[in-house]
C-alpha cells in the first residue's frame, strides 16, 4: 500500500471523493437545496466547493433570483396577476399590429 506522508493513498483518495464535487453535483445540491434541507455532508461538500468555483457561487445566485421570480409570479396578489395579464395583453396587440 502506498503511503503519501501518514496517510495512504486509498485514504486520501476517500477523503478527495468526500470533500471534493464536481461541478455537475454541485448545481444539483443547489437546486435541491431550493426546495429541500441538505444533510451536513451535503452542506459542507457545497460550500467547499463554491469557495473554490466562482461559476457555481454565480449559478447559486442565479438560481436563487429565478425562484424568487417565479414564487412571486405564481403567489403573487391579484393586482400584480392582473397587471400580468394586461401587459400580456398590450403585447398580443402590439405583435398583431407589426404582423399585420
């Protein structure tokens, strides 16, 4: 068994594989932690390797004001729904203007 310093190779490679997400895992622990609670593990593995990957710190972000948006979109009060709907309204009309 090799041996890197105190700890052999096998460890540490379990060690890498526990600490360490590839940046696939990771989007996913972000989009699971919108709807669900992560286990530590999966907390830790996620802040690790956002402290170390700018792009899935920005996805996070992101992914967090796209469901800010929709929340607000889908429970929004009836006077924002029906704003929706009259601006979808004065598109309609101003698409048929230009297609006719």
């Amino acid at each position: 068994m090799k041996r890197i310093g105190l700890i052999d190779i096998d460890m540490k490679n379990k060690i890498m594989h526990f600490l360490f997400l590839s940046c696939l895992k990771a989007t996913e622990l972000i989009e699971k932690k919108l709807h669900f609670k992560l286990t530590i593990k999966e907390k830790i593995q996620l802040e690790l390797h956002k402290m170390m990957c700018d792009a899935c710190s920005m996805y996070e972000d992101q992914s967090e004001i796209i469901e800010e948006g929709i929340k607000k979109h889908l429970h929004g009060t009836p006077s924002e729904n029906g704003e929706t709907e009259k601006l979808k309204g004065q598109i309609k009309i101003k698409l048929q203007e230009h297609h006719h």
